[in-house]
C-alpha cells in the first residue's frame, strides 16, 4: 500500500469513526435529557411536605404521583436508566457537598468569634462608656478575637446589628 492510500484509507477510517462518534454523542445526549426530565418531576414536581388542608395536599401528591408514572414510562428505557441513575447521583453528591459547606461554614471559627462579638456589642449597647466609637469597638473586638481579620467587617457588623429592629 502506498502512502497515499494509506492517508486515504486513514481519513475514510477517521471520518467513519467521527461519525460514529457524533451518533453515540447524540445518543447519549438524548439518554440524558430523558434522565434530566424524569429527575426534574421527581425533584420539583413533588408537593412540598404535608402542611396545612391534608385533602388538598393528597391530591396534590396523587397528580404528582401520576405525573411521575406517566414521565417514567416515556422517558426511562434500557439505555436511559443508567443516565438517570447517575444524575441521581451527582445529585445526592452535589446536596451533601452543599451541605457540608454550609454547616463549615455555621461551624467556622469566625462564625463563633462573630457570635462573641454579638455578645459584647449587646453589652455595650447597654453601657456605651465602655468604647467612644463604633471603631474602638471594633478595633478592640479584633484584638480580642483572633479568627477575625479585618476592623472594617466589623463595623459592618455593628452596623447591621443596629439597623434591625430589637
């Protein structure tokens, strides 16, 4: 075989696996997307838990129910399961990670160090000698708690703190 045919037969062999390529792609893609609905009814669709008229909530819960039914049996076949599976997955893995970042975040030591300074600007509140301003205030907070980093957060703090209502 000469080097031409050789380039020829490569790019005729390129092509036909590109095509077979962009197939299983757009096969996946739709797998996907029938995943994605069946996940979206079954995340969203569902009321939310029983509050208030139990009548109206079991109704409420049986269209979804049935819209759920009806959402599978079109969507989820053989090849689309396994999508589905999987973004089910991503899900509980994407809401645990978001979970755990937001109690690190409730957990964190300047989250104790800001509750601390809550505390102490109660006090002063009710005793306001003890600091002349809004800033030596701050400024002593931030000596005091060394989680905390900066004498302008503070202040904002302070600052909230007094615009809601008691």
């Amino acid at each position: 075989m000469t080097s031409n045919e050789t380039d020829v037969s490569n790019s005729i062999c390129n092509a036909a696996a590109m095509r077979e390529l962009e197939r299983v792609r757009k096969i996946a893609a739709k797998q996907e997307a029938r995943a994605a609905a069946v996940l979206d009814e079954l995340v969203h669709g569902c009321p939310d838990p029983f509050v208030g008229d139990a009548e109206a909530w079991n109704v409420e819960y049986l269209a979804h129910k049935a819209r759920l039914k009806k959402i599978i049996a079109t969507n989820l076949d053989e090849e689309s399961i396994s999508e589905f599976v999987s973004l089910t997955y991503q899900l509980r893995d994407s809401s645990k990670a978001r979970r755990r970042a937001i109690n690190q975040h409730y957990a964190g030591p300047k989250q104790a160090a800001k509750q601390h300074v809550f505390d102490c600007w109660i006090r002063w509140q009710k005793n306001r000698h003890e600091y002349r301003s809004k800033s030596a205030f701050a400024r002593a907070m931030l000596d005091k708690y060394d989680a905390l980093g900066s004498q302008r957060v503070i202040e904002r703090w302070c600052k909230e703190w007094e615009s809601e209502p008691s």
